[in-house]
C-alpha cells in the first residue's frame, strides 16, 4: 500500500492536459453491450475504474482489446452473465450494466453498486424507470434481478435529478419497442456523450440536454467509433489548484462552457481566466475574496468540486458557505483540512470556511476520491510535507495526476506505508 507525499509551496507554471471524462467512460463502455459489433472509443482516462469496467465486459464473453486510451470493444459473444459479486461491487457505476444488459438480453443480475461514500444514495429511480419500461426488478441478497418479457416505451417522470437514472433508463430504452419520454432529467454534459454514442449506434434519441428526452426504440444497434469529451471534473481540479498556488498555468483540452459555474465563483474571488478554443489560461490575483457556493444539477455548481474548492477557500479572505444540496454528507474531507490548520465549521450542513490561514503540511487520509483531490489542491498550498493514504480513492478517478502536477513545478511522490502504518489506516 503507499501513500503520496507533497511538500508544499512550489509555485505552479506551465501546461497541463486534461483526459478523457471519468463519468462518461464509465457509462461509455457498458454502452457497448447493446451493440452487435465491435465499438471502439478513444480518448478514454487510464484510471482503475476504466480498466475494472473492461474486464466486467471481459467476464460476460465480450472480447476487450487496448491501445493506449483507445478501446475496442466486440460484444458479438456477450451473454447474460449474471454479475451478483466481485468488480460490480468496485465501483457505482457498475450499475450502468443493469440498463445495458436489460435492454440487451431483457435480463440482468447485478451487484448492489460500490463506490464512493457521500451519504445515502439510493437507486430508487433507475428502478423506476425499469419497471415503467415492464421489467420486474427484485433485490435479492445485494444483488439486482432485473427481468423482462419484453422491453415496451413509457413516460417516466424522475422524482429526483438524477445523472444515473437518466443514462440507465436511455440504456434500458433504446431498444424498447415505441416511445420512451424522460421527464426531469439530468443535463450534465456527460449524458449528452453517452447519447451521441448511442446514437452514432442507430438509437433514435432527441432532446438530450434538455429536462425531456425522447427515444424511439430500434431493433438493433451496430458497432461505431466516438471519442470522448473532456473530463471537466478533472479540468475543474487543476483550474482550482491553479487559483491555489499557481503563477500561470495553462489548462488544455477543456470546453469552458461545462466550467462556466466554477470559473463565474473564481472570477468573483479575483481570479483572471482567459479562454480560448480549447483551454483557460488561470492567473490568480492574490488575496483572493471568499464567495459561497451551493451545488446544484448541472449547469449549478457541480458537487464533485465542492471538495476541492472547500481548500481553495482556506486561502480567501473572509468567510465563505459550502451548501451540497445533491450529497449533504460530502463532509469527509473537512477534518482532514482541519488536521492542516484550516477554521472550518460545520453548521447545518453547511461548511464555514474563515480565510485566510497558512496551511501546515499533516497526515490525512482520503476517504473519497474528491476528498482526495481536496487534500492534493491543500497539501499544494502548505507548508511542508503533507502525507496522504486512501490513494487508492483517488486512482479510481484521476489519471497520472502526480505526474501532471509534478511537470507544473509541484513536488509530489508515493511511498510504501510501513506495516505500523498500514495497520493505522485500517483502524482509522
Ligand atoms: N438519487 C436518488 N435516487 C436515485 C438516484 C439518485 O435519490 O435513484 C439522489 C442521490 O442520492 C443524489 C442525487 O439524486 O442526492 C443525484 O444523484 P445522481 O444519480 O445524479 O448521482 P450519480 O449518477 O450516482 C453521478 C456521478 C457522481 C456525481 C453525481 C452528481 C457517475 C459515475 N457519478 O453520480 O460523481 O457526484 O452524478 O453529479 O457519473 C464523482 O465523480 O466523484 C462522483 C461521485
């Protein structure tokens, strides 16, 4: 097991280039189940979740080849497999086999879904909009049964936003016989990509990134090509450690318009942020100003940033509000930021940061993997050395990111734990 040590105060110029989107890729590859031929996607991030999800296709007969970030995928020989344990419980998105291969085979087992802990989060309206499509849905010892005479269009209404529930019902209904009408939905950028590739596959869709989308179903799918979008999730991070402790930094593959939230708040706090086609180029005016934020659906403030900006504000002048209203848990990160000196008070479930303090370098631990991004952009801001642990979290979403770090001017490098440390971080 290791941990990841950063010493802090180097200041951060240059260039970094963000991958391919974590939250696509993951509903990307299930997609290709519903395909009869081979589907290859390029762009994909290297993390562990993407590899995890390639060999769930592997382990139901699909055959998965790599090149790089490109991934080809032949589902001709997949079948049915049911997938009560094991990888589906590595990690939530795994759920996105339950809408691929239900609308595949009209069947699927799967494990209840693993993945990061925000507080309860429940999986009531993908369900929803499974039976509404006329599939009988049972949970039976931590599995999903989900199972179906035949697929058949329905109007469903989500009770709750939901970026999960849109992309499975999509998957589930593409090849529904007649018309399925999704009301509320999500909007988020990476639904747009999962419908372009479903749709570059033969699937009729029609109003995706608005709150109704409209599918057809079709009898049958065929493979395609189709890159994915930027991850702006990970180009978020680098344009919030940028503000933290950059000079001049340069973030390089990103399309702004899915960043307008952030940027907005980091305009307000006296960042200057140029755009141009493809990238931002981020100089921070210190002192910074503090501004609250609230998360929201997209295009509101995205909650995967929320931990990140918690450090940032730890920098700003005054008292800034963190309200999550999508996960009012998404807390963890907030003792760890404490152990490095920062005032944080929890109130309501908001988060009151006062700035600005002097960051001190501390053992802390990821619990999550925006926890981890959090602590990454603090241990960049601190004085001296700052250790973390739980950096499996964090490889499950972000590529190479001590590298891209480290070619901007940081310091940062892994370790192996000692045995007396390995035993301290189970029992924390
Ligand atoms: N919700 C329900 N019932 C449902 C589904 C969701 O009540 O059936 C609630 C959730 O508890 C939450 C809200 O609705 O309060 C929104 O959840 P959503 O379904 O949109 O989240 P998700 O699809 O499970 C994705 C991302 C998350 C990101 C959220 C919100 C993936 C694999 N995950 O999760 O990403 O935080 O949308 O934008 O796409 C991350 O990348 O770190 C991450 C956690």
């Amino acid at each position: 097991m290791q941990k990841m040590l950063i010493e802090g105060g180097h200041l951060l110029n240059g260039s970094v280039r963000v991958s391919g989107a974590k939250n696509s890729a993951v509903a990307l590859i299930p997609a290709s189940i519903l395909a009869d031929s081979e589907v290859t996607i390029e762009g994909l991030p290297e993390i562990s979740d993407v590899h995890t999800l390639g060999d769930l296709l592997e382990e139901i007969g699909g055959t998965v080849s790599w090149d790089g970030q490109t991934v080809n995928i032949d589902p001709e020989n997949m079948i049915a497999m049911p997938l009560p344990n094991g990888k589906v419980k590595k990690l939530r998105a795994s759920y996105y086999f339950m809408g691929a291969m239900l609308g595949k085979f009209n069947k699927a087992v799967i494990g209840l879904p693993g993945g990061c802990y925000l507080g309860p989060r429940p999986i009531d309206q993908h369900i929803k909009g499974f039976e509404a499509l006329g599939a009988e849905v049972t949970n039976e010892q931590g599995a999903i049964y989900l199972r179906a005479k035949e697929l058949k269009g329905a109007r469903i209404y989500l009770d709750v936003v939901s970026v999960g529930a849109t992309i499975n019902i999509m998957l589930a209904a593409v090849k529904a016989k007649g018309k399925t009408v999704i009301e509320n939905a999500a909007k988020e950028p990476e639904i747009i990509d999962v419908a372009t590739l479903l749709t570059n596959m033969g699937a009729k869709i029609k109003g995706v990134g608005t709150d109704v989308i409209r599918i057809e179903g079709v009898p049958s799918l065929h493979g395609c090509r189709h890159t994915i979008i930027p991850d702006r999730i990970e180009a978020g991070t680098y344009v919030i450690a940028a503000a933290a402790q950059g000079e001049e930094v340069i973030v390089d593959n990103v399309i702004s318009q899915h960043l307008e939230s952030l940027l907005a708040k980091l305009r307000e706090m006296g960042v200057s942020i140029e755009e141009s086609d493809e990238s931002l180029l981020i100089k921070p005016n210190n002192p910074l100003k503090s501004v609250d934020i609230k998360t929201l659906v997209y295009p509101g403030f995205p909650t995967d940033l929320q931990q990140p900006f918690t450090s940032l504000l730890t920098k700003a002048v005054n008292t800034g509000v963190i309200t999550d209203t999508i996960y009012s848990a998404r807390l963890k990160h907030i003792d760890e930021l404490r152990r490095m000196n920062a005032i944080i008070k929890v109130e309501g479930g908001s988060a009151i940061v006062s700035g600005p303090v002097q960051l001190e370098g501390a053992r802390v631990k990821a619990s999550d993997l925006r926890a981890g991004a959090s602590l990454i952009v603090a241990g960049l801001m601190a004085n001296g050395v700052t250790e973390i642990t739980g950096l499996e979290h964090i490889d499950r979403g972000y590529e190479n990111i001590e590298e891209k770090l480290n070619n901007l001017g940081a310091n940062i490098w892994r370790e192996e734990m000692t045995e007396q440390e390995i035993a301290q971080f189970q029992n924390s």
